[in-house]
C-alpha cells in the first residue's frame, strides 16, 4: 500500500479532529476514520493522536509542482541568503513572492 501524501494525512488528521469535537470517543472515532479512508484501525489512532494535539483543524496544502526557468545568478543569489536567513527554502520564497504579485499574499503553499 502507498504511502500517504502530506495533504492526505492532513485530511485524515483534521476529520479525526472533526470527529473527536463532535464528541465521539477515540474508539468510534478510530472506526469511523478507518471505514471512512479504508486504512487500519491502528493507522486510524495514529491520526487520532496527532488530532488530539491540534486546537483546530490544519490548512490542506496543495502538492508542488515542479517548474524550471532561468533567473541571473545574482537574483538566485539574493533570494538564497534572504531564504537561509528566513530558515526557509529557496522554493518558498519564490512562491510567496509570486503569491504576494499575484494578490494572495496571506497563502502558504
């Protein structure tokens, strides 16, 4: 069986949120996530337990898709110190900055 993508397990985890603030106890919970997703019981607590640490469910990102353009070597540069200084990723940067352009600023993704 495949392992689950990071929206996936975002999805999970927020509908076990979902299920234990409807007041279902972890053992129904665990029965409805595991029918609902068609995984294990035992994966179904694993998601429970990652719920039961959250106050409210998580944003669902979208997965990445990779693009390839050129940029001069001192913007590539720049955007790399500004990204090491943020603790980030080169990759974020670019997509917050085109987020910020394109009106959306408030995003993560």
């Amino acid at each position: 069986m495949p392992r689950s993508t990071e929206p996936q397990k975002t999805e999970r985890i927020n509908a076990a949120h979902g299920l234990l603030a409807r007041g279902l106890s972890v053992t129904e919970a665990a029965l409805s996530l595991s029918r609902q997703f068609a995984i294990s019981r035992r994966q179904a607590y694993r998601y429970i337990e990652e719920a039961q640490a959250i106050s409210h469910p998580m944003p669902v990102t979208e997965p990445n898709m990779a693009v390839t353009f050129k940029l001069p070597p001192s913007l590539v540069n720049s955007i790399r110190a500004r990204a090491i200084a943020e603790e980030t990723t080169i990759s974020d940067m670019v997509s917050r900055a085109l987020r910020a352009f394109l009106g959306e600023a408030g995003g993560h993704g």
